[in-house]
C-alpha cells in the first residue's frame, strides 16, 4: 500500500521539478550603454570617495567633456584639456599616464565615475557646474 503512495509523491515532485525548469520567453535585457553625448558638459563633483570613505581631497573638483573629444580637469593640478573616447561606458583619457573612468550612471543631473589612481579606488558623484 506505501509503495503506491511514494510512487505518487516521486512523480509529482518530478512534475513540480519539470515545469520550474526555466521560462521559453526571457525578459530581454536593456541595453545600458551610455552615449558619449550623455557625457558632454561640465561637472562638478559633489562627493567623492577613496576606498569607500568619503574623502575632501577631491573638493572643487570639475571635469568638462567637450563635443570635439576633449576632457578637462583640474583634479590633478592645473587643468589641462586631453582627448577622451568612450568605450563599453568606460570613458579612456589620453593622459602622458593613461586614465579610465568606469561610468556606472549618467542622468542629466547625475554623473557617477570610478577610476583606481595610485592603489586607490575613488567613486566621484558629480552634477552639472554652473
């Protein structure tokens, strides 16, 4: 009488295993490249983290991307314009020590950058300069 029973159970749990097996129609993924356009204008930054710590180094930090492929910054010193090129949302700047910027959010009143200088891993939150 019990081997009739455990029958029934082994075939439903099959049963439930079987229909659980994935979906015929994915949701299709969003393409979330950022365009070089979304990236012109002046930014500021607005807060700015070195190795997940809020750091004031970076205070009155401002980087310009200009339509003719040029980035400008006045984070390491006195500033100085060099070509930049986007690439799968990672923004390549020219510099005698080549630099790239991780773009992971670009609205028109957000820029989020993250880029490794020197060992350290810095996250700059930056909005539109005036």
């Amino acid at each position: 009488m019990r081997t009739p029973f455990y029958t029934l159970i082994i075939c439903a749990f099959a049963l439930i295993l079987h229909s659980c097996k994935g979906d015929s129609n994915p949701i299709p993924k969003v393409d979330t490249s950022i365009s070089e356009v979304d990236l012109h204008g002046k930014w500021e930054i607005a807060k700015a983290y070195r190795d997940g710590q809020i750091t004031r180094l970076l205070d009155n930090g401002k980087v310009t991307m200009s339509e003719e492929g040029t980035f400008t910054t006045n984070i390491f010193g006195d500033p100085k314009a060099y070509p930049f090129e986007l690439r799968n949302n990672t923004v390549r700047v020219a510099t005698p020590r080549p630099t790239k910027y991780l773009v992971s959010e670009v609205t028109s009143d957000t820029l989020k950058l993250s880029t490794k200088f020197r060992n350290f891993e810095f996250r700059l939150i930056m909005t539109p300069a005036e």
